[in-house]
C-alpha cells in the first residue's frame, strides 16, 4: 500500500476537501508565562507562520470567516478546518477551551479541529473535552515533540522531556481521537544520527500523521542572538543535502504514518538561517528530483 497524500487522508477522514484555516485564539505557553519557564523555546517566533487574517483581536469566527472569504472565491464546495495553530492551544481553562473550539465549529462549512498543542497541556480533562466534541466532529491533536532527546529539549527550553510526550500521545490515541507528530530537523548540536533515532522512535507511536521541517533561525528569538554569538552549532544544509536526509527518513517511516510536511518557509524579513529561499513546490521538485 503507498503511503497517502495529506490531502488524501484529510478527505479520507472527512469525506470532502477541506482546507486548514488558521486561528489565533490568543493563547500563550506554559514554559513563556512562567508556569513552566520564561520566553519559549529559543526558536520560536509565531509571526513566522501567522497569516494576516489569523488576528487574536479578531474573534474565532472573525478569523474563520475572513479566512473562508480568502479560499470560497476559487473553490465554492470548500470545507474548513479551524487549525488552532499559534501557541498552545489547549493552555486554558476548560470552559474556555470549550467555548473557543465550538464557536470555531458554529461557522458554517467547518467540519473540524485541528488542535496544536504541547505534550504537557493535555490533561484527562482537556482530552474529555476533545473527546466529547471528537463524536460529533473530527478533531486531530498534533503534539510537538521536536525530538526524542532529552538534552537537546532542554537545550531548546521545551520543559518537557521526551517522556512526557511518548505518553501523551497515547493517551489521545487511547481516547480514539486522530494524533499526529512535530519534529524538527537540525535542532542544535544534533547530528544526523540523532534525526534519524528520533524518526525512528517517533515511528512507533500510535500517530497518523508527522510533519518535519528544517530548524530555521529566525530574527527576534533566542536562537537567532545564539547563532549570532557563535554559541551554538547548526547544520548548514544546502536543500539538496536536506531533502537527500528527508529521503532517508522516509525509508524508515511506515506507510501508515502520513507526512504532512517536510520543509518550512518564513518571511525573508525574519530569515536568517538558512536562506534557501524556497517555496515548498521547488523544495518538493529537489526531493522528487532524488528519486
Ligand atoms: S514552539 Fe510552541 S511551545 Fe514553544 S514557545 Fe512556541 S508556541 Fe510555545
């Protein structure tokens, strides 16, 4: 059996085209507020993936509906998917959480949620709520992993270890609910060796979905005053060398496991490391270019 496209398995669980709209819904993080930690992971910068209409002063249905606006000129039969994206979007009370995904679900032509989250916001209420709304819609929870190794999530100030997010990831499989997987590739002093026991340990959990990308260092975060400094090693991959690894990674990943994604782009305002300058459809030319 050959492993399906995203889009495939998206209409497969669905039963018609949809596509992914952002939500910002103006949550934060447990290891930015304090709870946790302070300032996030030394990589992240969510502006690099927030399109414009994606606004936590906009409501939910707000950003859903100018998000609709942006897709039903060209495709009139589209369904949606409100993709709670930016931060950690299961970081609330449960009442608010609540209240959140279902006014996402009251806009019409969304039939889902995707839910982005950490491995340590997933408590057995937040996965009774999900549950709940999991019978009447899909939900699929994508859990950030980023990696299996314990060193290299400290060094990222995740404030979680590997552990926490095998087990949760279970525990959404267990409740019959759609999970899939983040990781990234080329995270500071991490050799290929290490992205390849990562995929490889990854594989084994009960996911349906993995998305992967380049570690991208970008302006206004730690990483980038590190990188800066000199104070931490990065590959510096051409896209060649990259998608010759991603080829070599998928070897390894059975077929059951969907690949979302295997490459990211950010504004080149932001963009310090690595300047590949490539749209996903050129990254996907150099990587069918392999075979
Ligand atoms: S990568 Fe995710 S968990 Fe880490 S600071 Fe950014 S939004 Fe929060």
């Amino acid at each position: 059996m050959a492993r399906l496209q995203y889009s495939d398995f998206l209409k497969q669980l669905y039963g018609c085209r949809v596509q992914k709209l952002n939500v910002n819904a103006g949550f934060t993080c447990p290891n930015r507020d304090g709870t946790l930690g302070w300032g996030g992971c030394t990589y992240c910068n969510n502006a690099s993936f927030t399109p414009s209409f994606s606004k936590p002063s906009l409501s939910v249905s707000q950003q859903l509906i100018e998000g609709k606006s942006f897709y039903a000129r060209k495709y009139s039969e589209m369904k949606f998917l409100a993709y709670f994206q930016s931060f950690t979007n299961t970081y609330a009370s449960i009442s608010r959480l609540h209240a959140l995904y279902i006014e996402a679900l009251a806009v019409p032509d969304v039939v889902g949620l995707v839910i982005s989250t950490r491995p340590d916001c997933l408590s057995n209420e937040v996965l009774d709520c999900l549950c709940s709304i999991n019978e009447q819609y899909r939900v699929i929870v994508e859990v950030g992993v980023e990696t299996v190794h314990d060193r290299t999530l400290r060094i990222i100030n995740r404030c979680h270890t590997w552990k926490c997010a095998s087990d949760a990831i279970a525990k959404v499989a267990e409740r019959g609910i759609t999970v899939g997987a983040h990781l990234i590739l080329g995270l500071p002093g991490e050799s290929e060796d290490d992205m390849m026991e990562t995929v490889k340990t990854v594989a084994q959990l009960p996911i349906r979905t993995l998305k992967f990308h380049q570690l991208q260092v970008l302006r206004g975060t730690l990483l980038a005053q590190q990188w800066e400094r000199g104070e931490v090693d990065l590959i510096d991959w051409t896209p060649q060398q990259y998608a010759s690894l991603c080829k070599r990674l998928l070897q390894i990943l059975p077929e059951r496991i969907i690949i979302e994604r295997m490459v990211s782009t950010a504004p080149k305002s932001l963009l310090l490391h690595p300047k590949w300058d490539l749209k996903p459809v050129q990254f996907r030319k150099i990587f069918d270019d392999l075979f």
